[in-house]
C-alpha cells in the first residue's frame, strides 16, 4: 500500500510504498468499500489501521520512491495490457455472436472486425516495444512510449467496444449474458481514462522533441 508520512516522520509529506498482511493486527480491510463495474479485479478497499508497526524490511524503496522512479507512467503498460486483452476477448465474442446471427458474409462487418483487430494487434506489439525500451533504452523514451502504448490501447478498445453494440445485436446484452458483462466492465474501467489528456501528454513530449530533440525515440 500507499501511505503519507505525517508531521512527526523525518520526511512528513512524503509518499511512503509498504508491505502490510492483510490479517496483522491493527488492520481492518472495510470488504463493502469496493465494487465498482470494470475495476473488480483490481480489489482496492479502504483499509484502516491502528497502532500497527511496520518494520524497516517491509519498506519499499525510499520514500517518494514512486515519484522519482515514475511507478505511475511505467503502470501505463499495465493499463494497456487489460485494455488490450480485454478488447481480443470481447472480439472473439463478438464473433462467434455475429456468425449464430449469420453474419459471417456481412462485408461491412469483416471491415469493422478487420480493424478492430489491426489496432488489437498494434497495441499488443506496442506493449513488448515500450516494455523493451525500458529495459534498453532512456527513462524519457520509455515515458514516450508508455504513453503512446496507452492512447493505442484506448483507441483499438473503442473500435471494438463499438463495433460489439453496431453488430451483436440486441438479444446479446441479456442482463445474464457475458458479453453484457465484458462490454460493461470495460466501459466502465474506461472511466479511469481521458484520452485527450494522454494524447496531450504525447503531443507534448512531440512538440519538445521536435523543438529540441532529446532522443525520446519519436518518430519524425
């Protein structure tokens, strides 16, 4: 977990990461406190502790770690990831809904599914890129390809969140039906996410590039 030194810590202000058992005494997980639509996997509850120590050992890194070592950018690739996964396994569905409906010759449909799965794939091979650069290359190329995985992400599951409403048609979105639940979840993890600012941030990191190059690994 995250937690803020206070007043009286040497670095009071300061963004501390700990490794806290969930069943140590002092601490109480509030169950009911998460359980919204598209982020039921990512169990994120209040959690209240009292009069708990936690041991040097069970520390992460320095505090402000997170900051300084960019934790938030390089979980873009994460993000991507779901959003990438996700979108193939509502496709697949989609797919298999639209031949049951005899759509299989729909020209129209082979478009849009053609699409939707080019800009899957994009991001799929954009997510091994940015997680190579990483690894090899600068922090601020690895920032500028995180970023621009993400917004890849975003857009190849809007292709196929709409594409899925345009054809599976009506009688696929049964409350009980699990193409309800995959589309709705999804959207719904969506909310997290303001494409225009990630494509702000991108663009930025363009501009200055092309301003002053700082070898970000943009394309020109």
């Amino acid at each position: 977990m995250l937690a803020d030194a206070g007043t009286g810590a040497q670095t009071p202000g300061s963004r501390l990461a700990l490794v806290i058992p969930t069943d140590a005494p002092g601490v109480r997980i509030e169950l009911s406190s998460w359980d919204p639509y598209g982020m039921r996997a990512a169990v994120s509850p209040v959690v209240e502790i009292t009069d708990h120590f936690v041991p040097a050992s069970h520390v992460i890194g320095a505090p402000g770690l997170h900051l300084t070592e960019n934790w938030a950018v390089k979980a873009d690739l994460g993000f991507a990831s779901q959003y990438a996964g996700a979108s193939r396994g509502i496709l697949d569905a989609l797919c298999k809904v639209a031949a049951r409906r005899g759509l299989g010759d729909n020209p129209y449909l082979m478009q849009h599914v053609g699409e939707a799965f080019a800009a899957i794939e994009a991001a799929r091979l954009s997510i091994y890129a940015a997680a190579e650069v990483w690894r090899t290359g600068t922090e601020a190329a690895a920032e500028a390809a995180s970023i621009a995985t993400k917004l890849q992400a975003l857009h190849a599951t809007r292709l196929v969140l709409d594409c899925t409403e345009r054809y599976a048609g009506p009688s696929a979105f049964a409350s009980t039906s699990p193409l309800t639940r995959m589309t709705r979840d999804l959207r719904f993890l969506l909310m997290r996410e303001h494409p225009d600012a990630v494509a702000g941030s991108l663009g930025r990191l363009a501009f200055e590039e092309a301003v002053a190059p700082q070898t970000l690994g943009i394309a020109a």
